[in-house]
C-alpha cells in the first residue's frame, strides 16, 4: 500500500466508494416506500440521507476539480427514490473522486482550494483538509444510514473490512463489481 500522503487518499477513496457501494447494495433489498419510509436520523430517511451525501460530493468534488461548485445551490438537488439508482448516481461520483485523487501529489494536496457559499466567499483551505472534511462527512452519513437499516428487515452490512488484508474474501464479490481485484487496490 502507497504509504505516501497522496497515496493514502487514494486508498480512502476508494474505501469510500467501496462501503458506499456495499451499503447501497444492501438498501436495494428495500423498496422504494421502504427508502423513503421515515427514520430516526439527521435527515429523516435512507432516501434523504444518501440524496444528501451525493449533493455534498458533488459539490466538494466540483470545487476541488476547479469547476463551477456554487451552481450546485441553485440546481435541484439530486432526489434518487431507489436505492439501486441512488447507488448507479453516488458509484458514478465515487469515481469522479478516485480518479481526483489519483491525480493528487503530496505538493497538490497541499494548495489551496475554495468551498465558495451563495453568501460568502470563505477562506482557502487546502485540498488534503476538504479530501479528509469529504470522508468524514461520508464516515459521519453512512453511519447513520447503516443505524437506519438495522431498523429494517435488511442486515446492515460490515464496513470496516476495507484495510484488513485478512477479511480481503470479505470484500472479493464487491470489489468484483468494483471492476477491482486486490492487487489494482493495493499493488503487488
């Protein structure tokens, strides 16, 4: 595993998308009244709350690619009504995120990035402290989604296998999916 800074972004990426995808997966079992059904949360169901961490990377992701983030405020935010298109949508963003990533290098981390706001215009901040804000935020989400389902008659999926290489027969069938193997994660 790349033990640089850069490197290690690249791995949280694609944690990231990994547990995303795993999660996801498992709410494809509920049906779309199921989704959306009201829960105990920040936001109040499986449907808002994965609607709201993909309008968030979105919006990260645009700004830390230099693009035009504020316009994010004034489209519609995305509203995926199943989990199976929610999880094509937040899969194509993940990618978005890993491929940023992968173009990082430690001095690249380390510039400056603006989060701009409709009202404000808040200081720089570097890139690698918005990457490590990004995962938190998806850390902090999932959490609850994973707490949500547990609510259903789904069993909430194992996330924290990612970096073990012992439970790699753990993350083989997702990683497959992926379009991943162990070695394109990790290198030989």
């Amino acid at each position: 595993m790349a033990t640089r800074l850069a490197g290690h972004f690249v791995a949280m990426a694609r944690n990231n998308a990994w547990a995303n995808h795993r999660l996801l997966s498992a709410c494809e079992a509920l049906t779309p009244e199921e989704f959306a059904a009201p829960r105990i949360g920040f936001f109040p169901s499986l449907r808002a709350t994965f609607n709201h961490i993909l309008w968030v990377d979105q919006y990260y992701i645009d700004a830390l690619a230099g693009l035009d983030a504020l316009r994010r405020y004034s489209e519609p935010s995305p509203d995926f009504a199943d989990a199976r298109s929610m999880r094509l949508a937040q899969t194509a963003s993940d990618r978005r995120l890993i491929a940023f990533c992968e173009r990082q290098t430690d001095d690249a981390l380390a510039q400056d990035c603006i989060l701009p706001r409709p009202n404000r215009k808040p200081p720089p901040t570097p890139v690698a402290s918005v990457l490590e804000h990004l995962f938190q935020h998806q850390i902090h989400h999932r959490g609850q989604a994973h707490a949500m389902l547990s609510a259903t008659a789904i069993d909430p999926p194992q996330l924290d296998e990612f970096f073990s290489i012992a439970e790699a027969p753990l993350r083989a069938i997702e990683f497959d999916s992926l379009g991943w193997t162990e070695e394109t994660v990790w290198g030989p």
